[in-house]
C-alpha cells in the first residue's frame, strides 16, 4: 500500500520504519521537507537529526503533506496534538476524501505546565476534531495509549500480551487498520465502537503520563483482563 | 478498625460487607437511615432494598453520615459523584479530620444524557474537590476503576492477575489503603503519587465505560504490562 505518514518524530519514524518493513511504499509528509532534511544537529528533544534517521532508510520519502498525502492510499497522523489540523488541512481535505486517515496523536497541552492536559476532552476528542473538520476522510483512532516502540513491535513487552484499541465510524477503515496493526504483531485489537469513542482512548493519557513517572519507562502497556467464568 | 462506608448502592454495599467479613466494624452511612431501612421494593437501579441486604449482614450497622463517620477511624466515599460533597458535608469536617478517606466514586455526570461525561476533569478530578473542601482528612483515591465486584474480589478475574492504583498526599494513609487492598486480594497495588494523579484514575472511566460497552460485562480490568528487558 502507498503509505503517507506525517510526523517527523519518534511516533512518525517507527511508523514508517515499521511500514516500509512490511513493504508498503512509505513517504513521510512534513510541513517543509527541504528544512527537515538540511538539519543536521538533534531536535529539541534531543533526537538525531532526520536526515540521519532517513539514512538509515533510503526506501523512505521525504516530501511535503500534500505531496505525500496526494499518492497516498493511507494517510497516517503522527503530528503532536496542536500540529494535527494545521497538518492535515497543508495536505487538503481533497487529497484526504475516500482515504483510511489514521489517527495515533494525543492532544495533549503544555500551555499550563507540566504534567500537559487534554484539549479537547471530555465531550470531544482530537479524533472527532479530525473527522468533523475532514469529513470525506474515513478516520481511525488507533495506537495513541503506547509508546512508539510498542505501537510497531507489541512482541517487546510481555510476547505482546496486551491490548490495543479502534475507534471510528468506518467498518471497512476499521479492517484495514486492523490488519496493519496484526502485521506490526497486535493480537488483542479492541473496537471501541465510532468515532466518539476515541475520547476514552485519549483519556487514558493521564493515567499513561503518571504511570510514565512512576514507572520510569515508557515501555509499557495495559492488558484489557477479562473473563470471569 | 472502625470503618464507615458512605452509600447504600452496589459499591457500598460489596465494601461494607467485605470489610465486616474480615473482621472490621461496619457502619454504612447514608442521608435518612430510617428511610433507607425502611424501604421494602427494588431501587430505581434495580437493587433489592438496603434492609434485604442488611438482613445477611446483621453485623453492619446503619447511620446518618455524621453517626457513622463520628466513630470510625476510616470512611469510605462509595457515594455518587454527584452526592459526594454533599455527603461528606453532611457529615462535617471535624469528624473526617485526621481520617483515612478512601475516595471509590467517579464524577460522572448523566445530565448531558449518555455516555455519561466526568465532572471535574482535566485539570481537576473529583479526589482533589475532596481534598480541598475536608483538608484535614486524609485522602486516599483507589479502586474507582473497577466494578464493585473485582474491588472486593479480585482474585475472580485471572486469578488477581491486574491492576489497582493509589493517589494522595498522605504515605501513612495510602500505606492503610494498601492493606485494606491487599485484604481484599489485591497484589499489583500501583501508587501514582500526589492526589492530583487521581485525575489520570477518573479520566480511565470514559474507556473504562465503552469497554464495558463491546465487552458486554463489567467483569474485566486492566491490567498494566510492563517489563520490557
């Protein structure tokens, strides 16, 4: 599959990393692509630069969002929170109409300090935001409740003994993400239900980022236990 | 120890009768006790009336909140979201005052219609209004994330096999919390600090709540998977 996957990030890199292995034709979309690959020291959060990530996987194209999203069969949302619809709108609800758009971004808000809220939340959620806004776009929330690491290799923690959910309005969309994350090793993939839905995976944030402090790593991932007999 | 447990529902009646059963003295707190005695027919949930449940546990008592919080060294909060202030209130700081208070409820607000939305949120989480209206008690959120059944009996889902968490700002009390759990068969007891990480805890139950949903039971918990080598 032609695979867009915006984001130039940890989020955004294992992703593409992790498609282009499976053998998806994977362009990652930025807001300017010739600014991205001309960097040459760490980001702000002190990642190599993306050029030498890129170097590491040449198969991988560079190009900016409407570019990428214009050949694209998919398009992947790896963009922080605030950078999602300004990314999305760069690349234009035509280039988006009819398309599996899949949602992995967590709204969070740093503007009051640390640890970030949510905006929106509650009655809302960044995934109906995306929706609302593309309504042509068939949206997926997906994979946003782990780490990247998790996201593309579950195997890593635990034989990959935990659970990952969906959400959106599209049941054919809902399938084909389904089978992406079955290629990455997801076994307990959970339907929450339509697009509304994502409100509770995007919740699950706060209790992620404390659990994130306490735990002092990001590799891990909870287990939806059921079955009382 | 002398425990009072606030609210005559499913999640007050299961800690009231599992706290008696190991050895502590019980007295549910409620508004009117001799209108909740006295009532005869199922409540509008369904339940049969307190008295019927009162009736196999004689060794329960039943008081108005000031009744029972004056003489127990614990109070539980098994109360609405909504009734929690005011049933705290009713029951008056000086007899919560240097208290264990272990908070079970969720700010969950039915007036927007269904699924249900929290209140407070985001940037405050019904365990802190507690907190900052009884700052002499001292306060402990737990087992909000689970259904009455697993917070009393965990070993009926995987064996105990999942997860509980703890929140606030007094050691000594979450350390009481934590036998009290460990009682009830808990074993993966996650402390997540300061009482404001109770929001994380409350902002689980719009997945929690669409989980319950696609699984069709409320017998399921998470639990958190961690340990990538």
């Amino acid at each position: 599959m032609r695979i867009a996957v915006f984001g130039t990030g940890t989020v955004g890199r294992a992703l593409a990393g992790a498609l282009a292995e499976r053998g998806h034709e994977v362009t990652v979309g930025t807001r300017d692509p010739g600014e991205t690959a001309s960097r040459t020291g760490p980001d702000r959060m002190g990642r190599p630069p993306f050029s030498e990530w890129q170097a590491g996987h040449p198969e991988v194209g560079l190009a900016d969002y409407a570019g990428a999203a214009g050949s694209a069969e998919l398009v992947v949302n790896a963009t922080s929170g605030a950078g999602s619809l300004p990314a999305l709108g760069a690349a234009g609800a035509a280039r988006l109409a009819g398309k599996v758009l899949v949602d992995v971004s967590n709204p969070l808000d740093f503007s009051q300090g640390m640890p970030p809220v949510l905006n929106p939340v509650n009655t809302d959620s960044l995934a109906e935001r995306i929706q609302q806004a593309f309504p042509g776009a068939r949206v997926v929330k997906t994979l946003n409740t782990m780490n990247a690491a998790l996201m593309v290799d579950p195997g890593r923690l635990a034989g990959g003994d935990h659970s990952v959910f969906l959400s959106g309005d599209d049941a054919a969309a809902k399938d084909t993400v389904r089978d992406l994350l079955e290629s990455f090793g997801h076994r307990d993939i959970i339907d929450l239900g339509d697009i509304t839905s994502a409100r509770g995976a995007e919740m699950w944030l706060p209790l992620w980022l404390r659990l994130y402090g306490v735990l002092g790593t990001a590799d891990f991932n909870i287990k939806v236990v059921r079955g009382v007999e």
